[in-house]
C-alpha cells in the first residue's frame, strides 16, 4: 500500500465529513459524536436528519480545536447540508474554514448529471454519485466518492475487516468494521441497523483521533 504523508488538520478535515453518522429512524433525529485525540476531547461533530415523505435532510456542523494552555495551535469548522430524495443525492453545501483556509463546495443534481463546483473547478459526475460521508454506510459499496471539502472526486478502496465488539456510550455493541482507504486510511464501525458508532484513524504525529458517540 502506498503511504501518504499528510497533516493532522487534513485528517480531521476529512474524518469530519466522514464521521457523521446514524441511520435516522424519525422524522428529526440528531446524533452527537465527541471528537477524541489519544483519548482527549479536542471538538465535537453533531448530524440533523429530517425526513418529508421521500426527501431527506442531512445537516453536519463540526468543531475542533487544538491548544497548548491559551495557545490555538489549529481550528477548523465545518458546516455541511445535503439534500437527498430517492436515495440520490439532490444538492450539497459545504463551507469550511481549516485553520483560516476557507474552502465552499456545491453540488447540484440536474439535466442527466450532478453538477459539483469547489475551490473554482467544475465538475460533471453521474446522477449516482454521492459525498464521501459516513453517515452513509452506502460509502462502503463506492470506488469513488465527492470530498465535500473541496469538490474534488476521490478514489475509495473499501476492505471488509469483519465483527467487532465495542463499548459505546459504556453498553457492548457488535459492529461490523470497514478499512477506507482514500489518500490515508481510517476504520469505521456500523451497526447492525447500518448506523455509525465510531471513526478511528492515525495522524502523522502517531496521535489516534476517534469519532465517539456521547
């Protein structure tokens, strides 16, 4: 496997977007992750799902913050919105600040193709295309997927790791666990009604950040 050297603002800029996940059950639900790193809460990540007959909402806000006593050291802040009815994906918004860098990303689906422009490309993709987000556990059946972050299209290598137990929110929890694998790896768990229960990965300075329902 090739390795990628990337910083730990990009991983938490990706695991962001990925680590939104729940399979809402009602007409509104919200899902709290804690964001973790080595066990230390650095932010939070919380999903809004709402539902109107065939149509659904998907509302992502995520914050984190890295310090050193009253010292910033890195902060990023995400708002994402999509829209999705049919089980395709209508429109995306994404804003987001990475320690000062702002990035907009929008999508739009019409006239045959969904219509992504971020960070000042365009692209035309298949009406089948979707973000790379794990609240859908459909990402792991993709081979390419939309960063939300930039509009960029992303390849996705999926490996099946098998059942796992875990302790979530302090109850055991049997969990079925994928590797993804984009341009660095990240382990993500789901369920058995396909909701995700947590996100780990490694930074590049050995650091765990882990995605933790509260």
């Amino acid at each position: 496997m090739r390795l990628y050297r990337i910083s730990l603002g990009a991983l938490v800029a990706w695991s962001t977007l990925f680590a939104a996940g729940a399979h809402a059950a009602s007409d509104a639900t919200t899902v709290n992750f804690a964001v973790l790193r080595d066990g230390t809460q650095i932010g939070t990540n919380s999903v809004r799902f709402g539902h109107c007959g065939r149509d659904t909402t998907v509302q992502i806000v995520t914050h984190v913050e890295i310090g050193l006593g009253f010292l910033t050291l890195y902060k990023f802040d995400q708002t994402e919105a999509e829209q999705w009815a049919d089980g395709r994906l209508v429109a995306m918004n994404s804003t987001t600040d990475d320690n000062g860098t702002l990035h907009r990303t929008n999508a739009a689906a019409g006239d045959g193709k969904i219509t992504v422009k971020g960070d000042g490309r365009e692209r035309e993709l298949a009406l089948t295309a979707i973000p790379l987000s794990l609240w859908n556990p459909a990402v792991v059946a993709q081979k390419t997927a939309i960063d939300p972050r930039d509009g960029s299209v992303q390849p996705v290598k999926i490996v099946d790791r098998g059942e796992d137990d875990l302790i979530v929110r302090g109850h055991a929890q049997h969990a079925h666990h994928y590797e993804i694998i984009t341009t660095f790896s990240q382990d993500v768990w789901y369920d058995e009604t396909h909701q995700l229960v947590q996100v780990e990965l490694k930074a590049i300075d050995g650091s765990t950040i882990r995605y933790q329902l509260v």
